[in-house]
C-alpha cells in the first residue's frame, strides 16, 4: 500500500520566512515528526547544558554556529527514528552540512520560502515567543490570547537576543552567503520546490496541495473520507 514508506522533508527560507509557523501547520495536518535546529539549541542555552552555554554568544549574535557542532546535534536526533516521517527546519544551512545529511540518508522534498527580506525585517522586530516549546506569536499577525503570555501553559514569552535590527540584518547577510548554495545544491538534485510570497496565509494552501501529492498515503486517505 505505501503506507508505511518514510517521508523526509526539509523547509527552508531566510530567517523569518515562516518555517517555523508552516512547520507547525505541516506537523498538524501531516503529522511529520518537526525537528528545528534553532528550537534545540535554544533548549541547549536555557538549560545551560555545555553545548548550550559554548554557543550562546555565536547565536545571539546572529552568526552560525560550526558545520560539525549542529550536524552531530542533528544527526544524533536522526539515529533512531529512521521509521519516522520528519520535517527539518533550519538544518542544513551549508552545503557543508547538505553533504553531511545526505552521507545518512535521502531527503525526498525542499520546500524552499521565498519572502522578500523587506517583509521580514518587519516581522522580526514583532515576534514574541514561548521558548520551552518553540510556539511562535507576532503582535499583528498571530497575536497569544493574553498579550505576553503562551497559550497553552500561561508562562510569558520573551523576545529573541538576536531579533534586533541590526542583528537580523547580519543574519540575512549570512543565509544569501552561506544558505542559499544549498537551494542550488538540493535544486540540482531535482527536490527542490519554492514557495514565494509575502504572506504566509496564502503561501500554506501551496504547501499543503504539493505535500498532499508528496506524501505517499494521504491522497489514498484524503479519498476514502
Ligand atoms: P533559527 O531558530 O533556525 P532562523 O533565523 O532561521 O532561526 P527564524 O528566525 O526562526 O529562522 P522562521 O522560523 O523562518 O524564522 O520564521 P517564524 O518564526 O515562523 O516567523 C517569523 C515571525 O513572523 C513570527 O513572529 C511569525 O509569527 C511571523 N509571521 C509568520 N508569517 C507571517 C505573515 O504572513 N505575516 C506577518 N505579519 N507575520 C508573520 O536559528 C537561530 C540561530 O541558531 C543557529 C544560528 O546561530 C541561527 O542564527 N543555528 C544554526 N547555525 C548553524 N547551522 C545551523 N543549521 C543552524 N541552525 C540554527
Ligand atoms: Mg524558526
């Protein structure tokens, strides 16, 4: 039937394009399993684990943290759950890392968020989140219910050290140098699907049509109800 084949995606875009908020659409709708790379170092920095406290300074200040550092992080999360559909957001961000996900396995879809650097810069300076479990908010577009507070658990929300102006600029800088050969890299591959827009209420209907095709199984399913 197909229904048990593995599916392996991952989504990227620059910094504030959104692949957190599709992820969290894709992880409802699909069920794909999400790993973010920036969720588990943030995890790493709160509970002030080595790796954690090593990286701190490297992130809030916008800049990359080492090729072999994130890739271990990744990979490791990998081992294990080689029987389950996931969905990687903000790994891998070099073709240095690209080579090291694809010594592993075979990714099947890129989906690539094109949002001109404009309309991030605006969202970015407006977003608040819940850093225990990586929920995202924004003042004008998906505001929590009590303003400065999760949802879900009530605890406050922050905003992130390297959502300033000029730190977001520095981290646009480093996705057009480093992030973007990887586009070229997963394009030559024949894997690689772009979505471009400016909001991301109309780039997920796309999404969900070209996941929906991907994603063996869920057409069969969509059928049948
Ligand atoms: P991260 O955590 O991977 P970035 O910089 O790639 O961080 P980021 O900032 O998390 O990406 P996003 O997930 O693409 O952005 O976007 P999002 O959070 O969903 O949306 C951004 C904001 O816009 C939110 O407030 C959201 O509500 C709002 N929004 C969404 N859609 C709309 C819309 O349609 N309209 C409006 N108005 N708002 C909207 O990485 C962080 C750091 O970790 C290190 C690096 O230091 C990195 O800088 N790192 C790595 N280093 C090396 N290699 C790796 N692989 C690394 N991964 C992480
Ligand atoms: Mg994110």
């Amino acid at each position: 039937m197909g229904l048990q084949t593995v599916f392996r995606a991952v989504i990227m875009g620059a910094p504030g394009s959104g692949k957190g908020t599709v992820s969290s659409r894709i992880v409802q709708s699909f069920g794909l399993k999400h790993l973010s790379s920036g969720d588990m170092l943030r995890a790493n920095i709160e509970a002030k684990t080595d790796l954690g406290l090593l990286m701190k300074s490297c992130i809030d200040q916008g800049q990359l943290v080492p090729d072999d550092v994130i890739s271990r992080l990744i990979l490791s999360s990998l081992r294990g759950i080689e029987q389950t559909s996931w969905l990687l957001d903000g790994f891998p961000r070099t073709v240095a890392q690209a080579e090291a996900l694809d010594a592993v396995c075979d990714v099947d879809s890129v989906i690539n968020l094109d949002v001109p650097f404009q309309t991030i810069r605006e969202r970015l300076t407006s977003r608040w989140v819940h850093l225990p479990s990586g929920r995202v908010y924004n003042i004008d577009f998906n505001p929590p219910k009590k303003p400065g507070l999760d949802d879900v658990t009530g605890e406050p929300l922050v905003q992130r050290d390297d959502d300033s102006p000029e730190t977001v600029s520095r981290r646009l800088k480093d996705y057009e140098r480093q992030t973007q050969p990887v586009l070229e890299y997963y394009r030559s591959k024949g894997v690689l699907e772009t979505f471009s827009g400016t909001e991301t209420n109309k780039i997920w209907p796309h999404v969900h049509a070209f996941l929906t095709r991907k994603i063996p199984g869920t057409q069969q399913a969509m059928g049948k109800a």
